[in-house]
C-alpha cells in the first residue's frame, strides 16, 4: 500500500506541475522592434549627431583557463564594434580573478580593434566577433566597398591571427618578464611584474601576501578614453597601412578595466558581487540610464541588438515601466543533434515567450539589458506616490557620496554626461572607495538593490525582485540571433551546470517564496515563478517511477493499476492529450521536433541524476541551516581545430552524479530481460503477456529517454550508436539466461513453452 499511495501522490503531483507548466504558457506575445522608426526618431537629426540613451555594458570573467581568453576578447571586439553612437557606450570588464593575463589581454584587443572595428563599420561585417566572423569561409556581401573587400579581409584575417599568437604568448611571456625582474632583484617574493616595470597589484603567479586569490587591492584602468561628438575619419591607403579608412569613423568607445578588492574576511558574492562593483564604478565614469550584461563567453552576434533592446525602453506605451529586456541566449559549438539540450529552446523560445503575455520573461543571467534606476531598487512610475523621492534612504546605498548625487541623473534618459578622467585623485579616491570589499557593510547592496546575494541563481532571483517590485520585462528575439555564446557539450560538466540551476531554483522557492510575493506580482506571474522554482520536487516521485521495475525483477508483480482496461484507457488518453498540447507548443514558439524531444530527454536525465541531489541539499540545508548550492564555475570549450571539434563530449568524466542514472538503466535493463526469461519458462496466459507487454513498453521508453546519457558514459564508442544497441540487446539476454538458469536450479529442469507445441524439456546437467 506505500507504493500504491506513493504512485497516487506522484501522479497528483505530476498533474498540478503540468498545469502550472501550462499556466505560463496561455498567452505567449511576439513583439518585435522597429528600428527603421528608431533611427527616424532619434538619429537622423539635422546636425548628424544620434540622441540615443547612453549605455553601459558589463562583461564578467574570472578564469582565463576555464573561461578562455580567446572568448572573452572577442565578445569585447564585437561590444566595440556593435552598431550603436560610439560616443554613447562604455564597455567595463570585470576581471574577479585579478589576472594580469586579462589585463594584457585587454590591452592587446585594444591595440587590435583599432584596424577590427573600422574594418567593420566600412564593409557592414556580421557578426563582429572574428572568431566568428572567419571561421565562415563565405558570407553574402553588404558593404558599400566591395572592390576592397577582398584585399581588405585577407589583411585582417592575417592581423587576427597575430593577434591570437600575440595573446597565446601572454601565458609565458608574462613569467618570463617577471622571472627576469626576480631575478635581477635576487630579494623577497616572486612577484609578478607589469610592462612598465612596476609590480602587479593584483594575483600573482607566484601567490604571496596581498597578491594572491581572494587577496588583492582593487584595480582600475581606462584602457580606451571617452571619444568626442565629432567623427574621425581614418586615413587612406597607404605602404605603412593598406587599408583605407578615409570614409571611416576611427573612434573607439571608452574601455575600462576593473578588478575589485579581494580580503579574505569578506564574502565576495562571486559574480553577483563583481556586478554590484561594476554598476557603482560605472556610476561615477559614466552613469548610463541603461546596462546591458554579458557573460565572458558570450558575443554580439547581431551589430543591432542593442539597438533592438532600446526599442522596448523608450517604447512610449509602457517603456517607463519596463526594469529588462532579456534576449534568449544561443550557442556555438553545441553538436549537430544536441545531445545534452544545451540549446534549451523549449524554455528560451516557449517559456519565456509566454511569459511576455503576463510580466514578462525571467532574467536567465547574460544577453539581458536594464534600467539602471530600477536595479537600484527604485519603484516603477506607475506604482509611485505622490511624494516619491528617487533616492528616500540614502544609507541603504552606501557612504560615498559622489555615487548617491548620480542616481538621479540615472533616471534620465536624456543624461549625457561626459565621463570625467579616472586619474583625476578625486575620482580615483571615489573609485577605490566603492571597489572596497567593506563598502557595502550596511547596505542594502545584495537585497534591494543591485544583483541579489547568497544564492546560487542569482539572475532569476534578481529578476524576481524586480517583478515584486512591480517592474515588467520584456522578451526579444530577432533575427540573426542578438547574441551567441559557447555551453559544455561534457556530460559530467553539463550536469554540474543543471545542479547548480536546479538547486538554485529550489533555494529560492524556500527563501523567496513567489506564493508570498506582494500585491505588485502578477498572479500568474507567481503561479509561473513557483512553477519554476518547484520543479525539482517531482524527482522525488520520478525516480520511484523509473525504479518500480524492480518490483517486477523480484517478486513478479506488475505496478499497472487495476482494473488494468480502465487504466490502459485513462493512460492513452492522458498521454495522447499532453503530446498534441506539445505539438500545438511546437507550432507557436517556432521549435523543432528534435528540441521537443531533447528537452523530454534531458528532463528525465536530470530527475535522475542531479533533481534528487538538489531537493536532499535543500531539504539538509533547512534542517541544518547550512549553505545553500555553491556556485561552480562551468568549464568552457576551447578553441578547436576541425579534426578535434566536439572532442570534450566524448570525454568521461567520472563522478558521483552518474551512479543514479546509471542505476536506473541497470534495473530498466534487468526489467525487459527479466520478463523474457519469465516468458520462456513461464507459461505465460495472452492476458499476462499483455500486462507484461505494456510494462516493457514502459521500461523501453525510460531507455530511450536516458539514450543520451548512456552516450555519454560510452566515451568515443559513443560515435558509433549501434554499439549501444548492440549492448542493450547482449545485456537483455545475459539476463533473460540468468532468469533461466535460476528456474533451472530451482526446479531441476527447464521447460521451454512453445506457442503450437506442448513444449520441451531439458535436464539441469545441460547448462539451462
């Protein structure tokens, strides 16, 4: 009875997760952005000039070896070289691991753009990120140059690749420097040495005292200054420079540096944290009304994307209440099949969709575009008094003073400050001041304002709080995609990946709970919410399912409830139901039947294999009030040549995460041998076979649902997948024979029931 009551709650569960699913999804809106009305309102102006909102752009690392440098760099050139006022952006690199690998690196891609982003802007180059751009052999021509474009390209592809070489060389060129200085000086620490002569001030490779990780002095530096209002035309070709930019705005937009102070007495918030550094730093150089943020791996794919994104904030219908304009994120290099669902399309193109016809889509961490005030915790215009202030306690934002006199300016659309010079000592005291690990002691820094703390998924989080706050947002997807970053295509790392995302959710239904969201939360908004924080709890009933065969393995018995036509009856309708539902979802949200199918797959993968372990943490964390899910920095795919593409998936990475899927396709496996074995000696009636029957089409359904999992355990085999097959169909009769062999030995001989026969028996002593 305590399975049967189990299977009943399961299914009652299963029912009310499908419904709130369902919710989400009852009124999906497609808005697109018109930017040919765009343009017509704000930059073709009489003087030339473009009266577009400043933007500040935000892009965060903090390893160069797990997030390699190659990525970061690029989504920086494409940032730069993005089709929007060059005087009215400014691109800020949060560096958290204070690696002077990054900060050279910084500096050589500042060299670089100066030739990759008036190339560019003369032939209309798409997508701007190089790596991108020429690992395309061929792309239909858009520029205004076209008898150039040839000489042009194969001079840049040239300067890109020695580029590349002069950043590989980064890596020993640095430790060579510094191994040269040391040993000049023959005293103290192995520093690590700058260019200039002076020591780092940041992690050093040798690590010592006040240089190492989690303890250095904070740092920042304007790579590239503020352009001016005027354009700068480049000049003609020449024997020292054959690329002719006479045509060409040469102005770069403002570049800067930031590595913020690290103690260790201080709890850093990892990316959260670096993120609040960034918004109050850019505060006092550039104050930009709007922030967009990008993960270090991620790049501009489409030149106007943030132009696209400002559609939706300037949009005189309800633009003033919108807080974000969240792009779905895209990758490269995931394989042809998608075997690990990395593309996710049916949360980032179904989901997300739905979510635009109520509050508006979730913050999903990067490709996502903000309204400076309402980070800063402030209210919408429609949800303010009369007496509203802008800034009603000043203590919850800290004790810098410079920082509080510009959130006002924030607040206006129309703010065009020109950024003051960060070697100025007034700033740079200021500057130093809020990169303080201390700084935000006090604040509300982490709970109202800013990005939120002490939880691993700490993007949906903050988005909550926005929509709490009574802000909407806003989904945009256009084509070609906005921006495209890179996803681990290792199954041990990709599960790593959905243990802190599931773990995270389950934190914040506890902690944040959207059931008691304030009056401003649209109540399907928090239905949606609960959906997608609550999904790991259906694990607990999944895994009874897939483990229910055992039963059958043991003690013979069928877990189909009786009377089994009625419930044969039921299932069919159920099950035909929910997969037109998935069909109809298919049509609207513009998916294939391969993403439904790997969003099914991988659904049944992480219930297995990462769900359960999430919920048991949760669950320990509240009875033992301990830490929640600690944030593991997923490892990026390098660079690859052709011959080697897509050789992380096919390297096994051994962890405890793997043993219980693999344990569910043992007993799923055991089930279907088991049950021919049975068959052979058993005398089965037509209705056992029946019963039998639609139990292993259960059980063949859970294995090819767990298919790529059982991939990804198979290493390199795994390009061969009739090995597989082959496997299952060696193990079902390994099986089949050991079910035979113990009828045998318990009954001294073995009888084989044949359908027109009366069957034949045969003595123990030949071996069945």
């Amino acid at each position: 009875m305590w399975l049967w009551w189990i299977s009943i709650v399961g299914d009652f569960w299963f029912g009310v997760t499908w419904l709130l699913n369902q919710v989400a999804k009852l009124n999906p809106i497609k808005r697109v952005p018109d930017l040919a009305l765009l343009k017509q309102q704000f930059d073709d102006l009489p003087d030339g000039n473009s009266n577009l909102p400043r933007l500040d752009v935000f892009i965060n690392t903090v390893d160069p070896i797990n997030e390699p440098m190659i990525y970061t760099m690029n989504s920086i050139l494409s940032i730069l070289a993005v089709d929007y006022p060059v005087d009215r952006t400014a691109t800020y690199l949060s560096d958290d691991g204070g690696s002077i690998i990054h900060y050279e690196g910084l500096l050589e891609t500042a060299n670089f753009a100066a030739l990759w982003v008036p190339f560019c802007r003369k032939h209309c180059i798409e997508p701007r990120a190089p790596e991108s751009y020429f690992s395309v052999k061929s792309r239909p021509y858009t520029g205004n140059a076209p008898d150039e474009f040839a000489d042009d390209h194969r001079r840049m592809s040239r300067e890109y690749d020695e580029f590349k070489v002069r950043l590989d060389a980064l890596f020993t060129k640095i430790p060579e420097r510094s191994d040269a200085y040391n040993a000049e000086l023959k005293e103290g620490a192995k520093a690590t040495w700058m260019a200039d002569g002076t020591h780092w001030p940041g992690t050093w490779f040798d690590p010592a005292e006040n240089h190492k990780k989690g303890q250095h002095a904070g740092i920042i530096k304007v790579m590239l200054i503020h352009p001016g209002d005027e354009p700068q035309f480049g000049a003609p070709a020449s024997a020292a420079n054959p690329l002719d930019f006479s045509a060409v705005d040469m102005r770069l937009p403002m570049l800067v540096y930031i590595s913020r102070e690290k103690s260790p007495s201080c709890d850093h918030q990892k990316k959260a944290g670096a993120m609040n550094v960034q918004l109050r730093v850019s505060a006092l150089l550039t104050n930009a009304p709007f922030i967009i943020n990008f993960d270090g791996d991620h790049y501009v794919n489409n030149s106007l994307a943030f132009r696209a994104a400002i559609c939706f904030m300037l949009d005189r219908r309800d633009g003033d209440n919108t807080a974000f304009v969240q792009f779905p994120q895209r990758f490269d290099d995931v394989d042809p099949t998608d075997r690990y669902c990395n593309h996710n399309r049916v949360f980032f193109d179904a989901t997300l969709l739905g979510l635009n016809g109520i509050q508006g889509p979730s913050y999903v961490g990067t490709g996502c575009m903000f309204r400076r005030i309402a980070v800063y915790g402030i209210d919408p215009p429609r949800w303010r008094s009369d007496d509203f202030k802008i800034v009603d306690n000043a203590n919850k934002f800290g004790n810098s003073m410079y920082f509080i006199n510009s959130i006002p300016s924030a607040a206006n659309q129309e703010w065009s400050m020109t950024s003051p010079p960060a070697d100025e000592e007034s700033i740079k005291e200021e500057l130093n001041n809020v990169m303080k690990c201390a700084y935000e002691n006090g604040t509300e820094f982490g709970k109202e304002v800013g990005w939120v703390y002490n939880i691993a998924t700490e993007d949906v989080v903050t988005g909550f709080r926005l929509h709490r706050t009574g802000w909407r947002s806003m989904y945009c997807r256009i084509e070609p995609d906005a921006f495209r970053g890179t996803a681990p295509i290792n199954l041990t790392e990709r599960l790593y990946q959905i243990l802190r995302w599931s773990g995270g959710s389950l934190e914040m239904f506890f902690s944040h709970c959207p059931l008691l969201a304030g009056r401003r939360l649209n109540f399907m908004q928090r239905i949606a919410y609960t959906n997608m924080t609550a999904y790991p709890i259906s694990s607990v009933f999944l895994v009874f399912y897939l483990l229910f065969p055992v039963i059958w393995i043991f003690r013979g018995e069928f877990y189909i409830q009786k009377p089994f036509p009625t419930y044969v009856l039921y299932l069919v309708i159920v099950i035909v139901m929910t997969e037109l539902i998935g069909m109809v979802e298919i049509k609207w949200a513009g998916l294939t039947l391969l993403d439904w199918i790997r969003n099914e797959q991988f659904y049944i993968i992480g219930a297995t294999a990462v769900y359960p372990l999430a919920t048991l943490h949760i669950v320990l964390k509240l009875v033992l009030r301990g830490k929640g899910v600690s944030f593991k920095l997923t490892a990026k795919q390098a660079t690859s040549t052709v011959n080697e593409k897509y050789a992380e998936m096919y390297i096994v990475q051994w962890a405890p995460l793997l043993i219980p899927t693999i344990v569910v396709i043992a007993v799923n496996i055991g089930a279907i041998g088991a049950a021919i074995g049975k068959a052979i000696v058993g005398g089965w009636s037509l209705l056992q076979m029946a019963d039998a029957s639609l139990g292993l089409v259960f059980n063949a359904w859970i294995l090819l649902l767990i298919y790529p999992f059982a991939l990804g355990i198979m290493g390199r085999w795994s390009k061969r997948p009739y090995i597989l097959f082959i496997l299952f169909v060696v193990a079902f009769v390994v099986v089949a024979a050991v079910v035979v062999a113990i009828h045998a030995v318990r009954t001294g001989s073995v009888r084989f029931h044949f359908r027109h026969s009366g069957g034949a028996s045969f003595p123990t002593s030949w071996g069945f």
